[in-house]
C-alpha cells in the first residue's frame, strides 16, 4: 500500500531500528522545548487568530474560525416559534451524548431529578467513543493525588485553574471505581491490579485502559446503564439557542429535529452543556481525529448566553494523527503506540525526539522535521509525514503485542493492507482536542449564568493549555457526574422557570450590528459542510 | 488517485473518486448525512452498509467509513436495526447461567448458521461468543465480544433474531463488575481520599509557590 518512496524510507528505518532499540531519547529542556512551541505549533501561529468584537470575552483572542461563529447570525431570528408552548419540561436538560452527558444524566437521575438528555446524532456517537489510549487516576501505591495534580500542572503550562485541577486529580480513583462498579472491563492483572501504562508528560504509569477501545468500552457501558435507568432519550435532536427565563438564568433550549426540521421547546430548571468539542471546525485547515458533530455548538450557546470563555484559544494538535493512507487522513494513532515503545522516526530513520514529551511539544516536534528540517516523508496528496515505528514494540515486549495491547490500530490501517507489525505508519499531527470552553467554578456551573452548567470538552480551564491524553476521559467522568449532582441539588423543590425567552440572543445580535459585524454565517454550525454539492 | 468508479448508492449511479470511502463517497454525491455516520473512523457503529459488486455473488457487510469504493458498488446503508435491548439493574443480577435465558432467551434458538460471524464489520467470531454465553462463559464472551462496534449488521443475518451486541455488552458489563477481581490498591485508594488523608496534603502541595511548583515539575522523577 506504501508508495516506492515510502518504501525506500522505511529501509532506512529498518536499517536503525536494531540500534534504536536500547538507545536513551534525551528529553528536551524547558528552553528548548518554549522555544519549539513558539516557533511551529499552531496557537503560535498569529494569523491563526482574531480578536473577538463582542461577547462576554470581547477583546481577547480565538481562533478565526471560531470567532466567526461566536459572532454569526442564530437559527432561531428567522424561526417564529411560540415560546409559550412547552414540548418538554424537565428538571435538567442535558445537551449532548457523549461520556460527559452521560454521566451527567446518571449522576442526576440518581439524585432523583426529572433529566432528559438531547443529541445531535445517536446516543454514543461522540468523542468518547473514539478515545483509544485510557484513563489517567493515581491509584497506584507510587503515586499520588499530588503528583497527578503537579503532571497535569506542568503539562498545561500551570494555567489549570487550580480549584477544577484539584478536583479532578482528587476525584480520580473515585471515578475509576465508579466505572469499575457499572462494569467497565479495564485491563487488569488476574488478581485484580489495574495494568498502568505511561502517557505522554505522566511521571508514573497511571493509564488505565481497556485494551485500546477505552473510550468505546466506557461509553458503551455509561450507554446502557442510561437506557437501564430509561432516561428520556432525544436524539437526532440538536440544541440551538439556550432559553432564559425573566430572570436572565438558563431555563432551557429549543431544540432541531435534524432529519425533519421540526423545533421545540425545552424547558429545563437547569441546563448542562456536554457537547464537546471542535475538530470539525477544521481550525487553521488541520485535519480532526473528532466525531462528525465536534463543531463547538455549546460554546456558541453559552457565549451569546452570556458565559464566559477560558483559554478558547489554545487547541491541542494530537502529534500522530494518519498522514496515509488517504482513507484515514486526520485519524488518530492513539498515543498507547508510543506508550508500549513505538519511535518517531524521521526520513532517514533517525529518531529525532523522545517519544513522550507533551502532545503540543511532539506536534510542533513533527511540524519541525517536516518542515524546515526537510525531514519528512512526502505523501501522494501534497503532505509530509514521519514514522511511528511499531514493529519496535514486538521486539522490546515480544511477538503478540500489537495484536493484545494496540489491536484497533492493527486492524484500522490494516484495512489498507498495512501491517503494523511488519511496517511502521506514516503520522503527522491533527486537530484533537479542545483545551479551552466555557470556564466554570468548581461546582460546574458557569461563571455568570445561573442554572447553566457545563461538563467535558466544552469546559475550558480544568487543564490549563495543553492536556495530558488520560486526563480528558477523567474529566468528562468527574466533571459530568458533578454537574449532573450538582444541576439536580440546586434545582430540587424549584419553581418551574417563568417567562421564557431568546431576548439574549436578540441583545448579541444588536451588539453585533452595533460592531459593524456583517455575518452570513449561521451557527451553532451542527454539522461540518461536507457534501460537494447539493441544496 | 483521480481515477474515477461508479458506485450504485441505493441503486443510482454515481461517479466518484476511487480513493473514497463509501462514506466520503456519499458526500461527493452531494448527501448531506445526519444518520449514518458518528464517528466517521469505525469505533461507533453508525454506519453499517451492506454492498455487492457486480460480478461478485457474493452480498458484502463493511462499515461505510472504513470501506473503500469499488467500481460497480452497489450500496445500501443501514443506519438502523431494531436490536433488543433488555433492561436490567447491574447491581440486582449476577453472572449466573440463568440471567441469559432471562434476558435473552432466543441465544438458544442459534441454527448455528454463521451469517453473523460473515458479516461482521469488525471480523469478530460472532457465533462463538454467543456459543460462550449459552454456556455461561461469560468472560470468554466478554474477550471475544470485545471490539463489537454495536452496528447490528449481525443481527440483521441472524434468522434466530438474536440481538449479538446485547449479548456481548451484557456478558461484558457482568465479567467486569462481578468476574474479574476488583482492584484492591484502586478500593484502598478510594478509602484514603474519602477518608480525607489527602486533603491537607494537597492543600499544602498546591499552595507552594509558582517558582517552586515549576521547579518540581521539572525536576520530576519519572517512573522507568
Ligand atoms: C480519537 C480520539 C481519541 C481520544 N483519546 C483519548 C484518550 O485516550 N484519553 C482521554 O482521556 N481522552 C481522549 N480523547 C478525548 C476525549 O475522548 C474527549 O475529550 C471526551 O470524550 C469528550 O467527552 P464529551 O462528553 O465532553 O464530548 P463528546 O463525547 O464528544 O460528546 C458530545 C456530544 O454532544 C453532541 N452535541 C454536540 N453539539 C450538540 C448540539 N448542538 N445539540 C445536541 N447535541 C450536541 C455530540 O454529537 C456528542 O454526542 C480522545 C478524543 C478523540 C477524538
Ligand atoms: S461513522 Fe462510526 S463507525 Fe463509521
């Protein structure tokens, strides 16, 4: 399947690998590694962004793509719905289906709220589905709530909000044992200990996993434990604007039937934005690893609400994303690859960095000797790549690995008859992971919008800049199910919400004409504009 | 790559790239998709789609996103399958031979046909782990069942109607909850943090100067 070319290279990496095998990677200094961030990774990248004309963070900076549609036009101007007439009334209104909606919507049906649970496509058809790699928690005898706590620190850049971190490394253990109880079959030894791996920037071996369908595994069991406890279920349904009561607090939502067009009114106590985050947005032209609906609808949602955004400008470009075959641009190659031993190798089969630095540092690493180093790997399409080396890891840790520990990558390129055990993949980094969103205090509510929560990727703040893999599957867990408590406590014994209305969405819309802002946009975006032609 | 296949998406012609997926084939097309599609990289089961080439007697099963176009396609999706989804309390039952026969009894109807197993988009042994489920093995049905994507295209083959995915998901729930030993360092960990050891701990780790955080971080020892 590899082109002549890419044959020729990977003799050469063929030809290193036995003395690649015992060598010691240097890991970079804290200089080197500012410096590299600063010269190739993408939030560097000044052309990438704009300042924002309106909202609650006017003045600060975001990527262009998702300024343009903080400030578009809504769905909801040209709708005349009667805003009187209630389809749905509940306690907690969870938007979103992915793990942290979930776990959200369990956490309050549990606490004995009325929750409904809306999405834009199935159940499930989410970024938590995708998540290959694990599940970070100290719960090993070496390591501790601290140590998580200052990894994730450091590997952030120390801009977590120090309450939400504490709160997630804290919380760790508890949600593992959580997911143990409902029957998440994570990877353990026959007597029962957790088997740990390395993440990238972890300092002990606190990945969790469940072989390299993590996420799949979790999801699938937070799914059934929802349909078990018979949630209402909405899906193929999207949010489009949040409702507000006279009040000015969240109260709920109209919502899209995607396949019919129809609109409804949701009225919600509380609301609990878990609609992850933005791959589909294509930021700075990247390729996404994400789920088709990753196109950031909750940030718009809360913005024009009038939620705050944190750190909205810093993205995390996963290094090994599929640079080839074609089929599978964009991909993820889950960081458990270099977990079990895989190199990144350049050209000319050099190993030219430590495998497991941070995802920004290995991503600007790659941009690196693709592009002024000249080190890459050409692809038929016009792109570069460098090698992940797999068939190191069979013979480090012996034959048979790849197939027990990394078999969703075994099978996914070999589709495109690659072997991974005989050839290594050709990577090159691809929009991953939404580190900023809304930004929230410790209970999980926004800032400024009573009864408007927020959980999982559309949070901004609990790791700072940059989030070690492992950390984001704790989050949604920790921080879904406390928003879930949370939403049901406050509103328990609450006066259903009175005079529902869009007037926000009016109030950003005057403020946008005011700005001079002539959008033709319309957002949230609900789907990625893929089909060549057609109405 | 340029190179041209017609494709036949529920039975019209369409000329399409050969490098396509089925999915991104659609989408040249002009489909804008809402169903049939989540993930769009084979972990979310959306998008099961049965096929045959003409010339080819025999009728395939893929998933639409990780499918590559063949010229002379013929596609229909299968966006949805009436799968049986039983509802039960994880705490109330137990691994026991009964709970399948309770839940899904039509396991025991199996013909032993193997349409499922052929029609598996993950080339998973399908009818083996429903074997290990009739005979109560729930862990072996839990390994083998493991990379099930849920897309029902195995459901669809199965003349017993049995709902395969169910099936997995439930022996794979009871192996993890009750067969596998539960992590004794995990329990004791829990236990520690509710019974509040590290709560001054952290409170002083995390009051410690900037200057000083940074300096541990990087001075880490990292475990080999
Ligand atoms: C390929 C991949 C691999 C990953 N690997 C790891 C890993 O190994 N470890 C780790 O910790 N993290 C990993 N991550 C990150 C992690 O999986 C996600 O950040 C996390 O699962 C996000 O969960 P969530 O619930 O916030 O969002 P999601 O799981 O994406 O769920 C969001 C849901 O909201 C729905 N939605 C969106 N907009 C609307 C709307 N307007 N109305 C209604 N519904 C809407 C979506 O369709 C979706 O169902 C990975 C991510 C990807 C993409
Ligand atoms: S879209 Fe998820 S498996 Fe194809």
């Amino acid at each position: 399947m590899y082109t002549p070319e890419m044959l020729e290279s990977i003799k050469k990496v063929e030809a290193t690998r036995e003395a690649r095998m015992g060598a010691e990677l240097r890991r970079m200094t804290a200089d080197e590694k500012e410096k590299l961030l600063n010269e190739f990774h993408p939030d560097y990248k000044q052309e990438g962004f704009t300042t924002l004309k309106i909202g609650p963070n006017k003045g600060d900076k975001a990527p262009v793509e998702l300024a343009d549609i903080l400030q578009a036009r809504s769905w909801v101007e040209k709708l005349n719905i009667d805003l009187g007439i209630v389809d749905y009334d509940v306690d907690v209104l969870v938007i979103g289906g992915g793990g942290s909606g979930a776990s959200a919507a369990i956490e309050a049906h549990e606490n004995g709220a009325n929750v409904m649970l809306v999405t834009k496509l199935r159940m499930g058809d989410a970024n938590t589905m995708m998540a290959e790699g694990g599940i970070q928690a100290a719960d090993k005898s070496n390591d501790s709530p601290m140590t998580h706590y200052l990894d994730a620190y450091g590997g952030g850049h120390f801009k977590a909000q120090p309450d939400l971190l504490r709160k997630l490394v804290m919380d760790g253990p508890i949600a593992i044992k959580w997911l143990e109880k409902f029957g998440v079959l994570f990877d353990k030894e026959k007597d029962g200990t957790m088997i740990t791996t390395h993440g990238g920037g972890t300092s002990r071996k606190r990945m969790h996993a469940a072989a390299d369908y993590s996420g799949a595994e979790i999801m699938r069991v937070l799914r059934d434990e929802v349909f078990n406890r018979k949630i209402p279920l909405v899906d193929f349904t999207a949010a489009l604007e949040l409702l507000l009561d006279d009040e000015g607090n969240a109260a709920g939502a109209i919502l899209e039937n995607m396949e019919t067009g129809e609109h409804f009114v949701a009225r919600a106590k509380a609301v609990i934005i878990a609609t992850g985050g933005a791959g589909r947005m294509h930021y700075q032209g990247f390729p996404t690893s994400n789920h088709y609906g990753a196109t950031a609808d909750g940030l718009v949602l809360g913005y024009r609400a009038g939620a705050k955004l944190l750190y909205q400008y810093t993205l995390q470009y996963h290094p090994t994303g599929v640079a080839y075959p074609p089929q599978i641009f964009g991909a993820l190659v889950t960081e458990k690859v270099r977990s079990v031993g895989a190199l990144l190798v350049n050209v000319d089969g050099e190993a030219f960095m430590h495998p497991l630095e941070t995802r920004d540092v290995s991503a600007a690493s790659v941009i690196r000797e693709c592009g002024v180093r000249g080190k890459g790997v050409a692809t038929p399409s016009g792109g570069r790549g460098v090698w992940l080396d797999s068939p190191i890891i069979e013979m480090i840790h012996g034959p048979g690995t790849i197939e027990k520990r990394i078999p969703g990558m075994m099978r996914m390129f070999g589709k495109y008859d690659i072997d991974i055990r005989r050839v290594p993949m050709l990577i090159y980094p691809t929009l991953h992971y939404q580190n900023g969103g809304l930004q929230i205090t410790v209970d999980g509510r926004t800032t400024n919008v009573k009864n408007l929560y927020v959980a999982g990727e559309a949070v901004g703040g609990i790791h700072g800049e940059n989030r070690l893999m492992g950390n984001s599957l704790l989050d949604i867990i920790v921080f879904g199910r406390n928003a879930g408590l949370n939403a049901s406590k406050a509103v328990e014994g609450a006066d259903k919400p009175k005079g529902l209305n869009i007037e926000h969405v009016r109030r950003f819309m005057k403020e946008a004409e005011d700005a001079g802002i002539k959008a033709d946009a319309v957002s949230p975006k609900l789907f990625p504009a893929y089909a060549r032609v057609g109405r | 790559m340029s190179e041209m296949v017609s494709v036949f998406l529920f039975g019209k012609k369409y000329d399409v790239p050969s490098g396509l997926t089925i999915m991104t084939a659609m989408e040249y097309a002009g489909y804008r998709l809402v169903r049939g599609c989540g993930c769009r990289n084979g972990f979310c089961g959306a998008c099961a789609t049965i096929y045959r080439v003409e010339g080819d007697r025999e009728l395939k099963f893929c998933l639409a996103c990780q499918k590559t176009v063949e010229d002379k396609m013929y596609v229909a999706t299968l966006p949805f399958f009436p799968l049986l989804k039983e509802i039960y309390d994880i705490e109330k039952i137990g691994p026991t031979e009964q709970i399948m026969m309770q839940l899904y009894p039509e396991i025991y109807k199996c013909v032993g046909c193997n349409a499922c197993t052929k029609a598996c988009s993950q080339e998973l042994r399908v009818m083996q782990y429903i074997a290990f489920a009739q005979r109560g093995e729930y862990e072996k049905c839990a390994e083998e069942s493991f990379d099930c994507v849920m897309c029902g295209i195995c459901s669809s083959r199965c003349p017993a109607g049995i709902s395969h995915p169910q099936v997995g998901l439930l022996a794979r729930r009871l192996t993890g909850k009750y067969i596998r030993p539960e992590s004794a360092h995990l329990k004791d960990r829990v236990e520690e943090i509710l019974g509040g050891n590290y709560d001054k701990l952290i409170e002083d780790f995390m009051g410690k100067p900037a200057d000083e955080l940074k300096e541990l971080y990087n001075n880490r020892d990292i475990e080999a």
